[in-house]
C-alpha cells in the first residue's frame, strides 16, 4: 500500500509540474487512468500535499495576489488574476482580487450616481433643506413597495 502511494505521489508531482492549472478533479481522473483506479476513491489529501509542496496552492496565490496589490493597489484585478494564474495555476476571479485590496485602495463604483441620474432629470444638485434619503433593499411587489414609500411621506 505504502508503494502506491508514493508511486501516486510521484505521478501527481511529474503531473502538476507539467500543467500545474489542472483541477483536482482533472488529476483525480489522470491518477485513475495511470492507476486503473476509480477517481471516486482517490483521496485529495495527496494531490493538496503536493501542490502546497511544489507552491501552487490557493493560500500561497492569496498572499502573492496580495503582497502584490500592496505594491500597487490600483493595478487592474484582469492583470492580477493573469499573473497568480501564470504562476500558480489558481483560478482567482474579480470578486476575491477586489477582497484582497487594501482598505484605502478601494474605489467606489456608483459613488454619486444618484445625483448624476437627478441631474439628467432637471433636477438640482442641492438637496432642499430637511430632505430625508431612504434607501431600501427588499422584494415583493412594486405596488407593495410604493405603497410602503407612499406612507413614510405621508401622503
């Protein structure tokens, strides 16, 4: 038993090290072709193993990313996501980049969007003095909704 599992470590590292984006699930079905194994039965502990030994695994992407946007916080989250996937081979998408900004660095998308809309409507751009802004979030029907509105005016 000890045998093949050094034989499957083996593999795994020979794998990952030609094509270290492969899915677990991907070497997971490379082991059962190899192996003439179920892939169902294959734990992943080995292939994590290997992964965090040959330094391709997602929290070692994470502080890369990281360490990376501290060097440059407004760097593109396209350019950060292209690089920890060049040379990590981990998936990262644009909401775990965006995470991963330091505070200060942080744009607000929207900021000043209702103002900008008011605008366009003739509006203003001084609030009248006394005004109150609510904002709500919910679902239901829309006539539930303006019915709600419609009461807090007091009309």
């Amino acid at each position: 038993m000890e045998k093949s599992v050094a034989k499957i470590r083996g593999f795994v590292t020979d794998l990952l090290k030609k094509n270290k984006a492969l899915t677990e699930r991907e070497v997971k079905a490379a082991i059962g072709r190899a192996f003439k194994l179920n892939p169902k039965t294959i734990s992943a502990g080995v292939i994590r193993d290997v992964r965090k030994k040959l330094g391709i695994d997602r929290p070692g992407a994470i502080a890369f990313a990281k360490a990376l946007l501290d060097k440059n916080p407004v760097l593109e989250a396209k350019k950060v996501i292209e690089e920890v996937g060049t040379r990590f081979g981990v998936r990262l998408g644009a909401p775990d980049v965006s995470r991963l900004r330091p505070a200060g660095a942080r744009r607000r998308r929207g900021a000043g969007r209702a103002d900008r809309v008011s605008m366009r409507r003739g509006a203003t751009s001084g609030r009248k003095a006394g005004a109150i802004s609510v904002t709500y979030q919910g679902s239901g029907h829309p006539e539930d909704l303006a019915a709600f509105f419609r009461s807090l005016a007091g009309d």
